[in-house]
C-alpha cells in the first residue's frame, strides 16, 4: 500500500477561504462556465445517472445545470466548508428550486453532505456519476479522492472533473516573484499526472485534455480582485496577515510592467478536463491489471517540515 506525500495545501485554510466568499456568486463568472463546458463534454457520452455526486458542490451552483440534463436524478452536493453547505440548503433544500417548478412531477430532493473529498462516508457503489467542478486541485492529496471516487462508483459508473493545472495564474506568479521572492504560492498537479492516476487507482480508458483560458484586465486592482473571488492561498508557508500597502503596491507595479501592446493584463488560466469509467477489473495482456491502493499520509510531528510534491512546471510559452 503505496503513500504518496502530499502537495503543499493546508486543508482549514482552504475552508476558511471559501467560507469567507460564501455564498461564491463573485466567481461564477469562471467556475459556471467550466461547469458548461463540462456540460458540453457530458452531453457526448451516453449515460443516464440516477445518482450524482457533486464532489466540492459549493454553493450548488452546478444543480440547477444537472437537474436540466438529467431531471430524474438524486443530487448529493458534498464539500467540507459548511457555510458554502449552509448557503446551498437555503437556496434548494427549503424550497423548490426553478426545475422543480418547470416539471409536472416533482423532482428529487437534492441532500448536502459535508466532508472530505477523500473520506465520503458514502456506501461502497452507491453512485453513477461524480462530477467534481474546478475542486480537486484544492485537496492536498488528490490520489486519495480519485481512490475513494472509485469506492463509491458502480461499475461501469463515471467520473467526471476539472481542474486548474500549473499553467494557472502564470502573470501573477512572475509578478509575485518579482514583488516578494518569499512569497509561496499555490502549487498546481499536471493533467498527465492526473490520469496516471486514474489509470493507477483502477478506473479505465481515461480521457484528458486541457486549454489556456485568458483573462484580459484594464487594471491591475480588477485582475487581483477577480484572483481574490476565486480562492485564496492555502500554502502551509504563505505569508500571514493582510499584506501591507507597500507589499501591494509593489505586486501593482510589477503586474503594470506586464501590459500587452493593446493597455491589457492578462491573466492565464490553465483548466483540465478529465473522465474516466469505473470498471470492477481492468483487463491487459497477461489478464488482470494490478489496482493500486494509497492510504492515508501520517500525521506531521511538530517541528517536522511538510513533504512536498513538486507538480510539473508548465511549458515556456515562448
């Protein structure tokens, strides 16, 4: 049983960070259009999901989008910040959400579950879809959930996700280096990294590809407040405390060098689209292909530094 260290991210924070943009309205201007271009990819696959898990569910953003594609299903939205949770349940637990009203007969009612990625609670293959938007990228030990997503998978069930990759924020990460050298930043895993992975934790035929979406900005403040929107820094070594004027000022200046000819600040985001199918064997030449199973990285003893994994650095664009 195989331990993989785990990626520099500190798991409170990044609930903290998220409860404090509750009810994340702010940066649906990215995460629901991944969600439709996931939407777009689900709807060449032939399959008819009786129960969904929304694995890093959010707010719910992503249910209404789900309930319009399959209206018959069981919605379990998960995620560990409970006041993402607590917003979720407000909008569609309590009352009936818009395809509840749209549909002659009612709707199921969609459940809200927090919890680790990773450790579900969810019964052995109990489900027919995980689809996971722009989350697993948080989670400090990815192989973990990709493991405990084939656990509750049926057989011939799928799972399908994005993730943001090391090509994420590439004008932010120079200008930061430029700003303040110590400062750490978030750390990102390579798609190929990904489905090896899957490959690995004993799903079959996986799917990868991956583009460079590009922001384009006025001002440096507006490009700093959209980064701000999407989630903050979980690095266990980030600088702590509110980072002064001067520190800021600094980071402004550095991001005004990068203009482009046209007055614009870009802002590169690299987005990995993965699927992939739960199957009870994986079949090759000699037979049965070996499963790998991880656990669980042991605790740190205090003093002791965190191990890293160093994700693969993204290609020079130049």
């Amino acid at each position: 049983m195989p331990q993989l260290p785990r990626l520099p991210i500190d798991s409170q924070a990044v609930a903290r960070q998220f409860a404090r943009r509750a009810p994340l309205d702010a940066p649906q201007f990215l995460y629901g259009e991944i969600a439709q271009r996931m939407l777009r990819r689900l709807s060449y696959i032939r399959i008819a999901p009786r129960d969904i898990l929304d694995a890093g569910c959010g707010a719910a953003h992503a249910l209404d989008p789900l309930r319009a594609r399959y209206p018959d299903q069981h919605y379990t939205g998960l995620d560990a910040c409970g006041a993402l949770l607590d917003t979720a349940r407000e909008r569609y637990a309590a009352k009936p959400g818009f395809w509840h009203r749209l549909r002659n007969k009612p709707t199921p009612a969609a459940d809200f579950l927090q919890a680790d990625l990773a450790e579900t609670g969810l019964p052995d293959e109990s489900l027919d879809l995980v689809w996971s938007n722009l989350a697993l990228h948080w989670h400090p030990e990815p192989h973990l959930v990709l493991q405990e997503w084939r656990r509750i998978l049926r057989n011939d069930a799928l799972a399908m996700y994005s993730s943001l990759g090391p090509g994420t924020f590439r004008e932010l990460r120079e200008a930061l280096a430029e700003a303040d050298p110590d400062t750490r930043p978030m750390e990102f895993v390579d798609m190929h990294d990904f489905g090896d992975l899957m490959l690995q934790v004993g799903f079959a035929d996986p799917v990868m590809d991956q583009e460079i979406i590009t922001l384009t900005y006025k001002t440096a403040d507006k490009l700093l407040e959209d980064v701000r929107a999407l989630g903050g820094n979980p690095h266990p070594e980030r600088r702590r405390g509110l980072p002064g004027r001067a520190w800021r000022e600094r980071l402004v200046r550095a991001l005004e060098r990068r203009r482009h000819a046209d007055g614009t600040i870009h802002l590169s985001l690299e987005v990995a689209y993965g699927h992939a199918w739960r199957v009870p064997a994986r079949r090759g030449v000699f037979g049965d292909l070996p499963v790998t199973t991880f656990k669980r990285a042991q605790p740190l003893e205090d003093g002791k530094p965190l191990p890293r994994v160093v994700p693969r650095k993204p290609e020079d664009p130049s």
